[in-house]
C-alpha cells in the first residue's frame, strides 16, 4: 500500500484494529515478564518455620514412608527445597491431615511437632511459597 495515500474508512479502521492487537499482544507479553514465577511448595503438618525447618531436618525420610496416604515426598530439585527434604503433594493425594498425625510422630529431629489444636491447618510453607 503507498504510504502516502490517504486511508479510506475501511482502510483506516483496519489499520487501527491492528495497531490495538499489536499493542495487546505486546502488554500481555510484557504482563507475563513481570508475574513472578511462584512455586507452591507446602511442607508436612506441624513444620516449624522454614530455617528452622532447614536446619532441623535431616532428610531421613521417615515422615514419607510412615504417610499412610503417600502424600509427602522428598524434594529432588534445590530450585524447589533442600534435596531430600519433605514436600507435601497437595495436587495429586493430598494430606488426610490424620488424627494420629504419623508424620509428625515419626520425625525425632523436632523439624514436624505436634499440633495442638486440631482446627488449625498447620501446614507448613517452605520459603519458595
Ligand atoms: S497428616 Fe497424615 S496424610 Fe497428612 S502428611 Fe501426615 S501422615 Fe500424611
Ligand atoms: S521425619 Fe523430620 S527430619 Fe526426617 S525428613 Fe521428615 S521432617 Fe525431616
């Protein structure tokens, strides 16, 4: 098209149509750059706080293989927890938040401790929250 010519009605809406998508596609590109990337990342019931949490557990894995529900794993990945240390898998089984609370019983290093009062979800928060 010569750039010169003026637009005709038709012309002219087309061209601004275009000019706002492009100028959309361009601020939702830009929206997606600003969101921080949050991971979601829980720890077992009764954690203490986060660098409590780190310097306390041992990574025994004893609160994973006592989970009846095999809701807790081990991180695997620094970018998510210390490797080896408890994550809750929330999406797939999801804690039963047990009466007995095994998990918590299970752990001897004070990293998982009892919660008293029952109506309190005392899921834990690993920093990456
Ligand atoms: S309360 Fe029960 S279901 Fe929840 S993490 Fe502990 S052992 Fe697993
Ligand atoms: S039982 Fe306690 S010390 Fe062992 S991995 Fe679980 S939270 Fe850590």
């Amino acid at each position: 098209m010569d750039d010169k010519k003026p637009l005709n009605r038709r012309q002219f809406f087309k061209s601004a149509f275009a000019d706002i998508a492009r100028a959309a596609l361009e601020f939702n590109r830009e929206k997606k750059n600003l969101i921080p990337k949050v991971r979601k990342i829980l720890r077992p019931p009764g954690a203490v706080e986060e660098s409590l949490f780190n310097k306390l557990c041992t990574a025994c894995n004893e609160c994973i293989k006592v989970c009846p529900h095999f809701c807790i794993r081990g991180s695997d990945s620094e970018e998510e927890a210390r490797i080896g240390t408890p994550i809750l898998i929330a999406d797939k089984a999801g804690c039963k938040q047990c009466p007995d609370q095994p998990c918590i019983t299970s752990c001897r290093d004070g990293a998982l401790r009892p919660v008293q009062d029952e109506t309190v979800s005392s899921i834990g928060l690993t920093d990456k929250w």
